[in-house]
C-alpha cells in the first residue's frame, strides 16, 4: 500500500530525514517511536506532502510521487488524496460546528450533494461517538472529543491511508483512552495506517509493525514485542528506559 | 483678543435669546436646509461610501494576497501602491485625480474621481488591516485546508478569510467610519455631497456656524449609527470562539 524509498528533506542546510525506506502493507498499523526531533513529524508530514521532500519516491496505492525533480500542484493535489492527517492540535475549523468540519471536504472538494454528504458526516460523527455533539463548535468540545472529530474530518475523504502525529499527546490523561479506541477500532477494520504516539499499550495492542526513529533515520524496526522487550540497538534501549521511567515518575 | 472672543460669543447667544426674529430665523434656516443636507447625504456621501468601500476591500484583499504571495513582482506592487497612498495627503490624490489628470488628457467626472481615490485609499488601508489578519491565522488552519485536499483558493476562501474578517471587523470598522467623514474632501472636488451643500448654502445665508454645526451633526449620527451596526458584526462573528 505504501512503498517509501530513501525519502530526504532539508530545511536548508539542516538534514531532517536522511533517507527513510520503508514498506507498509494494505490494512497494516504502523507506529512510529523516537525522541522529538528525531524527524518524526516531518516525515509524516511528507507523506502528506505537507512538506515537500528534497528526495526520493513515494508510491501509495500505485499513486507514485519522484520528489528528485519538481511536482506540478495538479499531481501534487492528486497524491494528497491518497492520505489524510490527524494533527496533534486538532487543528479543527473554529467557524465551523463538528458536522461541518467534517462536511467541508467531501463538500467543497469532492462537490458532493450537501444532504448525501451530511448523512455521511453524522454517520462518521456517530462512529466515533459523537452524535449528540455534531451542532456544537470546537471550543465547546473537549480536546479528547475535538481530536475525534479531526478523525471523522479525515476520515470523510475516504483515504487509504490514515497519518496520526502524536493524536493523543496534547490531550488530559483521562481523555486519551476515548481517542485511542477510535483509532484502534479503525485499525480493527482494516485501515492502513501510520501512527506517531508513545502510547505503548496501544502500540502492543495495535500495530503491526513498530518502527524506531532517531536523527532522521530509521535505527531499528520489528514487532511491538521485538522493539519494546527485545530491542537490539543500544539508542533504541536508552528511548526507551527514558520513556519508561517518565511513565512511572 | 480674547476679550474680543468672549464679546462675539456673548453677542451670538445674545441675539438668539433677547432677539426672538433672530431664533426664528435661525430655525427657519435650519428647517429648510435640512432637506437639502439630507439629500446631499443620500445622492452623495452614502453612496461614496458605500461604492467605495465595497471596491477598496476588493482592492485591499488583491493587495494583501499580493503582499503575503510568495512572488516577489506582486510583493513589490503592492508595497508600493500602498507607500504612496499612505504617504500622500487624500486632499494631494483627489486633487491629482480631478485638476490634475486633465492635462494630460483624462478628464473625470467629480464623482468618479471622488470614488477612484476613495477606492485606492481603503483600499491600501484595509490591505494592512487583511495583510495582518491572514497572517494571525494560525500555519495549522492552512495545513488542515490541504490535508482534506483544497486548493489555495479554497482553502482560502473556506477558511482563512471567514476567520479573517472576524479578527478586522474591528479594524475595518474604524476605516469605514474614516471613511464617511473623509468623502468630505469631496466637496473639494466639486462633488456636491453633504458638506458642501452645506457650503453652498451658508454662504448665501452666512449662517456659518449653524450649517457646519448641523452638517457636523449629520456625521456623528451616521457614525453613532455605524458603530451599533459595528456591535451587532461582532457578536454574530463571534458566536464561534469561547466567551472565557
Ligand atoms: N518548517 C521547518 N523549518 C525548519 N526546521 C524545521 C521545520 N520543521 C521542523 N524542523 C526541524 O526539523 C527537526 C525535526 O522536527 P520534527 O519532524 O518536528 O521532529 P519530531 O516530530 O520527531 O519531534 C527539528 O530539528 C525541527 O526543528
Ligand atoms: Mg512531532
């Protein structure tokens, strides 16, 4: 479904992502690890081409895309469908109610009819939990609540692939659980996707394949079991200690 | 001097409290020149504004798109255009606009020369009110614009400027205020708007202090009127952001 070869991106002199190749399969939950500034979000980001890398190929779902040489916005716009994101701030439209924001792209970018697209919305919303809140606006939603809405946004473009960057880390304790059953019930039905968290138990639980990201490449890769209680290299033991203590403070 | 002062005030109210002709003149005239004001107001001075406004934002957003564009040429347009409005006295531009423009072969009527420098100065006004507006809007808003796969335009029609207009409705409104009290200067220009049926008027009566004072009064309730309007935008825009 995904196939990502030696993907580079610079912010001028500075080497965010120094060639990342990776391969996802159809209906996989990948989870990526790694200390902040390790290039994580970047990399999601490219994929989304959110940034634009400096080099190398992504292919999802047979759209292909050669960052070596300059992309006209037409495929550009093309790619982008392949995937959507879920931002760690939600990023959510405050001029708009819940049901709006996940109207507006089937809406205004797929010109579909507003009452078909509306049924899709409040069906979307009523999945992840959220039929009696569909009228409200974001600030009067919890953050667990409005990161659920930024999933049906997402969601609403039918993409193949989902991007989460660190979906739960900006939210109270008690609210994280409600976002990661959403994610997780979505990984259950078969949705390909790409996770940044540090959320462990779901890592365990969900993804297929877990990924360890360090100064823009990716340093050590295996099953949550093979990562989390046999990692091999030594970076990816230290993160982890540093994780595990922060846990437990 | 000032005692002069004191004595030609003193005098004026004089006149109209011991003098009952005089105050009955004084009313007659404000009576009848009402109408007349009135109708300079509404053939001119509201539709100056209006016509006015409505192409200055069109020309402020032009202008501060162009300004925030990553393309230099349109950077540099549109920092000029609005260095010199901003830097040249409204008076200096209308004049250009009227006096000047026919030497060299375009001759404007007054009204149209009034509304081309009205235009092109809110119009580099408000680009700086918008220019500062879109810039507020947090990079996210445009990254979740394209995530759901909008063009520029959409996402900047979508999203951006309706959360735009609500940060300058503020701003804005305090242009459109100037802006009603500067079509004045239009009197300069021949265009026979509020003040200068005003003009006209007094000076066949000398009743200056009475007409200025009631054309002056006419300003105030326009404005007095545009600020509840002012209120009202606000609230409705600000439906979606949290009262705390
Ligand atoms: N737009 C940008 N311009 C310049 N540097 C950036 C930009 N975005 C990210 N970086 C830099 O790239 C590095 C990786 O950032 P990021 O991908 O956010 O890491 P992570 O998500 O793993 O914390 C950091 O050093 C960050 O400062
Ligand atoms: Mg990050």
């Amino acid at each position: 479904m995904i196939a990502i070869n030696n993907l580079h991106k610079s912010f001028g002199d500075l080497e965010v992502l120094k060639g990342i190749d990776l391969n996802v399969e159809k209906g996989q939950a990948v989870v990526v690890i790694g200390p902040s500034g390790s290039g994580k979000t970047t990399f999601l980001r490219c994929l989304n081409i959110l940034e634009t890398p400096t080099a190398g190929t992504v292919a999802i779902d047979g759209h292909m895309a050669d960052f070596s040489k300059p992309l006209p916005k037409k495929q550009i716009m093309g790619f982008r469908k392949q995937s959507a994101m879920v931002f760690q701030h939600y990023n959510l439209f405050p001029h708009m109610t819940a049901l709006e924001n996940v109207m507006e792209g089937p809406v205004t970018v797929q010109k579909i009819d507003r009452a078909e697209a509306r049924a899709k919305a409040e069906e979307l919303l009523t999945k992840v939990g959220l039929k009696e809140k569909m009228n409200e606006y974001p600030f009067q939603l919890s953050g667990g609540q409005q990161q659920r809405v930024g999933i049906a946004r997402a969601l609403a473009l039918e993409p193949k692939v989902m991007l989460f960057d660190e979906p739960t880390s900006a939210l109270d304790p008690e609210l994280v659980g409600e976002v990661l059953q959403v994610m997780k019930e979505l990984a259950l039905e078969g949705m390909t996707m790409v996770v940044v968290t540090h959320e462990m138990r779901f890592a365990k639980g969900v993804a297929d394949e877990v990924l360890f990201m360090d100064a823009g490449r990716i340093i050590e890769r295996g099953t949550p079991q093979e990562i989390f209680d046999h990692p091999k290299e030594e970076r990816t033991k230290q993160f982890l200690n540093l994780i595990q203590n922060a846990d437990t403070i | 001097m000032k005692f002069h002062r004191n004595g030609l005030a003193k005098m004026y109210l004089n006149s109209i409290f011991t003098n009952p002709e005089r105050l009955e003149r004084l009313l007659d005239i404000a009576q009848s020149s009402f109408l007349p004001l009135l109708e300079g107001a509404i053939q001119y001075t509201i539709p100056l504004t209006l016509i006015s406004f409505t192409i200055g934002l069109i020309l402020a957003t032009l202008t501060a798109l162009a300004r925030i564009s990553t393309v230099k040429f349109f950077q540099i347009i549109a920092r000029i255009y609005v260095s010199i409005i901003r830097g040249t006295p409204l008076l200096v531009q209308l004049s250009i606009l009227f006096y000047g423009l026919p030497t060299v072969g375009i001759t404007l009527e007054p009204f149209t020369a009034a509304i081309l420098g009205f235009s092109l100065n809110v119009g580099a006004y408000a680009s700086e009110v918008i220019r500062a507006a879109i810039l507020s809007i947090p990079k996210g808003q445009w990254e979740a614009a394209n995530t759901i796969g909008m063009s520029y335009s959409q996402a900047l029609k979508r999203i951006i400027l309706p959360q735009a207009s609500r940060v300058s409705i503020p701003p804005l409104s305090n242009t459109f205020i100037s802006l009603v009290k500067d079509t004045s200067l239009a009197s300069f220009i021949l265009v026979t708007e509020m003040f200068r049926r005003a003009q006209e008027i007094a000076a066949f009566n000398y009743e200056f202090l009475l007409l200025y004072s009631q054309a002056g009064l006419l300003y105030w309730i326009f404005c007095f009127l545009l600020s509840l309007v002012q209120g009202r935008l606000e609230n409705r825009f600000d439906r979606y952001v949290s009262k705390a």
